[in-house]
C-alpha cells in the first residue's frame, strides 16, 4: 500500500464546532497521515495519525519565504493566508523534511473537508499516476524530485512560479484554470487522473446542495441541482439524491463545504459515528426517505450567493482594468 500524507496550512480559528468530527473522519483513515500547520492552541482530541505544529503566521511566513528565496531564487510575496492557495503545488520542496518517508504528498483545505474511506478511491492503480485530481482542497502528487519540480515549469500562457509568487494577486496557481499547474500537466503529458467521487465538492452558490463538475477541459459547471443530502456513516460518506422518483445513493471519498457555515446539531458533538450532512449542518441520523431529502433540500433565498457573485463580478472587472 502506497504510503500518504496530507498537508495543511491553517491560520485563524479552527472550526470549532465540528473540527474535531473532520479529525474523528481522519481517525477511521488509519493508514493515511496529515500534517496541520496552524496557530489555534485550542485543545481538540487529535488522533494519531495528524501531527500538529504550532506556529505563528509571521514564523511560518518567514519560514516559506526563505525555503521559496533558497530553492526558488524568488522573492516572494505572502502576506495574507489565502495567498498560499498559490503555494500548494510548492509543498513537495516547502515541506520536503516532513514528507520523506512518504510515496505521495497532497495538499488540502481540512478546515471544511469531512473525509470518507479514502483508501476506497485511493487505490493501488490510482497511486501510480503522479497527480490525483486538480483542486485545492484535495490533490494529490507523487513524491519525487521530478514530479516535485514540475511546478518551476512554464505554464502554457507564459506565465510563470517567479511571477505568481511575486505577486499579491492570486492566481489559482493551485487549480486548473489558465494559470493553474494542471496546465503544466496537461500541455507536457504528463501522468494524471481526475476521480469524479474521490469528493462531493459543493456549490456555494446555493442553499440547498449541488455539486460541482468539470468537463473534459477541466471548466466547471453545476449540476441539475437533485434534493440531496449525505450519511457518514463508520468512515463512509453516501450521498442519497431524487432522480426521476428514485432515490439513489453513491459513495465519496471526502465532502467539501466550500464556504458553508455548517451548524453541528448532534447529541453527542464530538463522538457520533453516524449522522447526516444536511445543508444547515451536521444532524442525528433518522429514517432516509423522499420526505427526509425533500425537507433539507428546500429552494430558499441564500444571501452567500449575492455575495460571491458581487466579489466574482468585481475581480473580473478588475481584470478588464488591467487589459486596457
């Protein structure tokens, strides 16, 4: 079995309300590892296989920016957390003394990601490819010093790490639009796989849940919005959806929240192995049936949406600006 680890670098407050039920779904993966770089002391029952370094952002920041100036030759910019979305690629050499022992290394967001029985997706055959899927808060790479280096390589519209990580501006660099490194992958062939159910990646952009989707060119769309919900139960996630009267269920290695403030309303907050993932939160398990889905999927007014489209509008905008 190939050995993994997941990396995440979090600055802020933890989700305190249901962090330690993600750390409970990392518990039921035994045989995968993660490593949580934050500066929230507050006490959560870790399990043994994440391992926790506390440190401040002005220590990590110093630390990244010195490992980038030394490897890179790049002085780099990093002055807000969100900035290391462009960072994720760079894990393999950034934290290349944590990762050795390891076959592949991924980067993901944790914060609001619950995950299911990765190993189920995470196969032999799949850890052969020397990247898994494209999205910043769940990707994974082979651990070598070519594969590591691959993100120093041009990308197709010519622009490059020097000036990603020079910048303030964020590029996505860790995704798959035109200056993301799935680019790089793809313009080389070099080896890669996209695992639709590797994770349930939700829309933000409604109340009521609907995933995201990506054609063959990596461009994404959203489904026919179904009423669904989610049961993790024993270390799996199972989403229950209406299709033309039926309900019908399929398994997912992870659920993404993507911006989502998920309300935990279970009993027993922090050992419960069986509940549902509704839209408003976490939630004791019951009965599922059409009524059941039908009641957490309601068409209601999602104030969020205005928000992201309002930012959305006025980033492009900005980009408009900068053209002429």
């Amino acid at each position: 079995m190939k050995s993994v680890i997941l990396i995440c670098p979090f600055f802020g407050m933890l989700p305190k309300e249901y962090f330690q039920i993600i750390l409970n779904s990392c518990r039921n993966n035994d045989s995968i590892n993660w490593l949580l770089i934050t500066n929230d002391k507050t006490k959560y029952n870790f399990p043994r296989n994440v391992k926790v370094i506390y440190e401040t952002w002005e220590d990590f920041k110093g630390f990244v920016q010195k490992k980038v100036e030394t490897d890179f030759g790049i002085q780099c910019v990093l002055d807000k957390p969100y900035k290391l979305c462009d960072y994720k690629p760079l894990f393999g050499l950034i934290f290349d003394r944590y990762i050795e022992e390891y076959d592949y290394w991924g980067n993901t967001d944790f914060t609001d990601v619950l995950y299911g029985n990765l190993r189920h997706f995470l196969t032999d055959k799949i850890l052969t490819f020397d990247k898994v899927n494209f999205l910043g808060h769940l990707t994974l790479y082979r651990n070598s010093p070519e594969v590591n280096n691959r993100c120093k390589l041009q990308l197709p519209n010519g622009n490059s790490i020097q000036n990603i990580l020079s910048s303030s501006k964020n590029f996505a660099f860790d995704e798959a639009g035109e200056n993301g490194i799935q680019q790089i992958y793809i313009n080389h062939k070099f080896q890669y796989i996209y695992i639709n159910h590797l994770e349930a990646d939700i829309s933000p952009m409604r109340y009521a849940f609907q995933l995201s989707e990506f054609d063959k060119s990596f461009h994404q769309y959203y489904e026919i919005p179904y009423p669904r919900i989610f049961r993790y139960k024993n270390g799996k996630i199972i989403s229950f959806y209406i299709k033309n009267g039926k309900i019908i269920s399929e398994e997912f290695g992870a659920i993404h929240f993507q911006k989502r403030k998920m309300i935990n309303k279970l009993i027993n907050k922090d050992k419960t192995k069986d509940f549902l993932i509704t839209p408003s939160g976490f939630v004791p398990n019951n009965k599922i049936d059409k009524a059941l889905i039908k009641k957490n999927s309601p068409h209601k007014f999602y104030p969020p949406f205005f928000a992201l489209k309002w930012k959305a509008f006025k980033i492009k905008f900005a980009r408009i600006i900068e053209k002429d």
